[in-house]
C-alpha cells in the first residue's frame, strides 16, 4: 500500500516534470502576446549595477523592455546584440533594462559586463525569489524577455533567447520603431 510519503514523492515528481514540459514548450513558441489588459501594472525594483536602483514604474510613459537573463550563457549573446541595437537606436519612448540572475553578485555580473560591453541599464538579482513580488509570473527559462506598455502592463513575453529580429518586430508593433537598418543609417 502506498504511504504519504510515496505520494508527495510523486506529486513533487510530476509538478518537476510538468514545469519542464512547460519551459520546453514555451521555448518553442512564438512571443506570447498577453490578453489582459486589467492587469497591473509591473512594479519591479532592483539593485543597479551601477549602485542606486532600478524602478521600473519611473519609466512610465515608455514601452519597456526588461531582460531577465544568466550572465555567461550562450543563449544571452543574440539577445545582448538586439537590446544593444535598441538601446543605442535610442528612440524617444523606449527603455532597455536588463535584469541579471546572478547567485555569485556583483563581481560576476559586472564582470560579465565590462566583457560584452554592455551599455543600457543593468540591474542585479541572486535569486529568482526577488522578482516574485513584481506581478511577474514565475520565470519558466532564461533568458526571459518581458516588453511592457506606456503603462507599465505587460503586452509579450518570450521565455526562450530572442529570434533573429523579434525584438524589433515586438518594439514595431507598440509603436517604438528601432530596426536595425535604422540604426545603421544613424551611425553613419
């Protein structure tokens, strides 16, 4: 006869199971446009890398793209080549905030970022726990793009590394145009 025991084993087992199918799932999937638009608005704070804080809710009035993210993986290079597009396109009403999910603080992340050169907002997390009071749903992946309104609500999330051009299409479709073809024609 199964005891207790087995059966919170099982039950632990199958929620592990169930959020891997989840996060597997969700990286195949296309941006994830969000239907609700009475849901508050995102109120995150973090540590800036660069001392002070982060608010997100002072950047009302600006489409807002917060990139959750492992410094040193991978699948953060891609991303860290569109928001950089973005942010140095800097078109009036946009703002580019990465967020790092760093157990080992500080010197790890800036680090990382001095190495890939990284110049729009950074802010610094050491567990996935200090976003939980954000109204962000728990992360299923990293990295985890999140593009919010003028009013801080959320409109597409994208829990996998960005597709080639999806964040200006994301951007282009609130209204905040920052191709890339755009942005080398102002560089020059």
């Amino acid at each position: 006869m199964p005891t207790p025991d087995s059966f919170r084993s099982r039950a632990l087992l199958g929620a592990i199971v169930l959020g891997l199918v989840a996060s597997c799932a969700a990286r195949d999937e296309p941006a994830a446009a969000q239907d609700e638009p009475s849901q508050p608005p995102i109120e995150l704070r973090v540590p800036a890398l660069d001392g002070g804080e982060i608010d997100v809710s002072r950047y009302r009035g600006d489409v807002v793209v917060v990139h959750v993210f492992a410094p040193g993986e991978p699948e953060t290079a891609g991303d860290v080549a569109q928001l950089e597009a973005a942010h140095e396109a800097n078109p009036e009403g946009l703002s580019i905030i990465g967020v790092a999910l760093e157990p080992g603080g500080y010197n790890l992340a800036a680090a990382w970022r001095r190495g890939i050169g990284v110049s729009y907002l950074l802010g610094l997390v050491t567990g996935p726990e200090e976003l939980m009071s954000a109204h962000i749903e728990p992360l299923f992946a990293l990295p985890t793009t999140l593009v919010l309104d003028a009013e801080g609500r959320l409109t597409h999330r994208v829990d996998r590394p960005l597709r080639a051009g999806e964040l200006d299409a994301l951007l282009t479709e609130l209204g905040a145009n920052v191709s890339s073809e755009r942005h080398h024609s102002r560089a020059r």
